[in-house]
C-alpha cells in the first residue's frame, strides 16, 4: 500500500467514514490530507482503494461521489497502525 492510500484510509478512519452515508467526497478528502497532493492524484488512489475493496462509494454529495472505509479497509488500516 503506498503512503498516500494509508493518508486517505487514515482521514476516513478520522471522520469516521464507515458507511454510505458518513461518506467523504474527493475534495474533502484532499483538503484534510496534510500533504499538498493535488485532487487528481487523490482521485488515482480512491479509484485503487476501491479496486481493491478498501473503500466504497457512498451516497452522493451533490454531484459529487463520496467513499467510505468497508470492513477489510478498517482491518487493513488497523494492521498499518499496528506496524508503527
């Protein structure tokens, strides 16, 4: 898992975002992350957590998709945690 995903499992973990609708868009998303990574890379690494059913879409926020941590992304960000 690259630094960036365990980021962003690590901000939805934060938000609690661990259903549909405790969803957090790409742009807040970004905005939490303490790294300047732009949104498009941002968007990269959801669309790879989601490939690799880490996360899920949730309702929509507007327009806008919004992704939470599923249940092997809560296992897995717990294992990283566990590394430290």
């Amino acid at each position: 898992m690259m630094r960036l995903q365990a980021l962003i499992l690590a901000e939805l973990d934060r938000a609690k975002a661990l259903k549909k609708i405790r969803g957090l868009t790409i742009t807040e998303i970004t905005q939490r992350l303490p790294s300047s990574d732009a949104r498009v890379t941002v968007y990269k690494s959801v669309t790879a957590l989601l490939d690799e059913g880490l996360v899920a879409e949730g309702v929509k926020a507007g327009r806008a998709r919004s992704f939470y941590m599923t249940d092997e992304g809560v296992k897995a960000f717990e294992r990283i945690k566990n590394e430290k």
